[in-house]
C-alpha cells in the first residue's frame, strides 16, 4: 500500500502533485472509499462531521471534496456483520482509501475487528490517504496525549510504518512544537511533528516529507 500521511488533508500543491503521482492518474479518473470510522470515537465529532466528510462539504475539500470520479463510504464498524465478500471487493476496486481523523485507537480496533488490517498487504497499488488520525493509526504508538476512546487499552496503533505522527502543528494553543517535544519524550521512537501544509509518503518503506509549510523530526 502506498501511504500519504497528512495532518489536514490534500492542501496545497506539493501534496497534490504527490497524490497524483502516488495514484497514477489524475484525482479525477479515480474511485474512492471513504472511511470515517474514527470520528465515532472522538468526543469532538458525530453525525453533523460525519455528514460534512460523506458529503464531501467545504470542511472537506482536501479529502472527501478532491473531486474524484466516484466516492463511496466504507464504514468499519459495519464490516464485520456482512462478511468479507461483500465489503473485500469494493475495497480491493477503489484506487484510494481517504481516512479522515477521529481517534487512532479506535479506528485501529475497528480495523482489526473487520480484517481490514489485515488485507493491507494484498493492497499495493492503493493509495492511503490519512488525515490526522486517520494517518496516525498506521504509526506503532500515538501517546497518551491523542487517546480520547475511554475504551482503549493503550495508546498502541497499527505500527505500519516505523515513526510516530504529532499533527496539527501550532493549529491549535496546545499543540505547539514543545508540546510535540514531550510528546516525543515519551513516545520512545522516531517521530515527526507536522503542520496542516506537510505530508508524510511513504512507498516501500521510503519515507519522504512533503511540505509547504512547517516540520519537525523528533526522536
């Protein structure tokens, strides 16, 4: 699978040009899945958040809003009651997964529970697209710092990749870069913090950062 990892989405050109290119075509001959599953377990989001990324609203613009040629909704959640030859199809005929923020502890759960974890391997032209954490759950931890599931057992995430992800980079009062700095402190790996204008690509275990705007590697 092929990762582009954002904070906030597809927001400006040098994350456009790397979606392109990870895709192989332009956004808009592309058939997209959208997964909000994490919103679910995140107190700030619900139904109206939901709405507004499944309707592609202007909230969404640099995700769900891209313009692809088709946007479905795969909701994990649901997965499991229907069984894998329903949902494995419409996941292995999309050329993108767009997984939009919520909590990373609870879409991980979700993703296990409904075996999509585990179809990742078979998916090597796909192309992930994670926003906040729809990107940090494919790091191996996210501190203690990001849970907001009262449900989660730890802070431990799918460990896809190697690095920790530390988003929203001075976006909000409490997510300044010495917060980011004892954040890492405790992560005890590899980690980078990134502002809405920065992605992180990786195919085949390269890791590349694509920014117009400000990171910062930790650890």
């Amino acid at each position: 699978m092929k990762l582009l990892l954002t904070s906030g989405g597809v927001t400006n050109p040098s994350i456009r040009s790397a979606l392109v290119q990870l895709l192989g075509k332009p956004i808009a001959e592309c058939h997209a899945l959208g997964i909000p599953t994490a919103q679910w377990g995140h107190p700030m989001c619900g139904p109206a958040s939901v709405r507004g990324f499944i309707a592609a609203g202007p909230d969404f613009r640099h995700l769900s809003g891209l313009g692809w040629a088709s946007l479905g909704v795969l909701e994990l959640a649901a997965l499991p009651t229907i069984g894998a030859e329903r949902w494995v199809p419409w996941v292995r005929e999309a050329d993108v997964l767009l997984v939009d923020g919520g909590d990373a502890t609870y879409l991980a759960h979700w993703m296990r529970e409904s075996g999509l974890a585990d179809l990742l391997p078979e998916l090597p032209d796909t192309v992930w697209v994670g926003v906040s954490a729809g990107s940090m759950v494919m790091t191996p931890r996210i501190g203690d710092y990001f849970v907001e599931w009262p449900s989660a057992p730890d802070d431990r995430t799918l460990g896809v990749v190697g690095f920790s992800i530390f988003p929203h980079l001075n976006a909000f009062p409490t997510n300044t870069l010495a917060d980011a700095e004892r954040w890492a402190a405790g992560i005890g790996g590899p980690a980078y913090a990134i502002d809405e204008q920065t992605a992180i690509k990786v195919v085949d275990g390269v890791v590349e950062v694509v920014s117009e705007g400000q990171w910062t590697k930790l650890g």
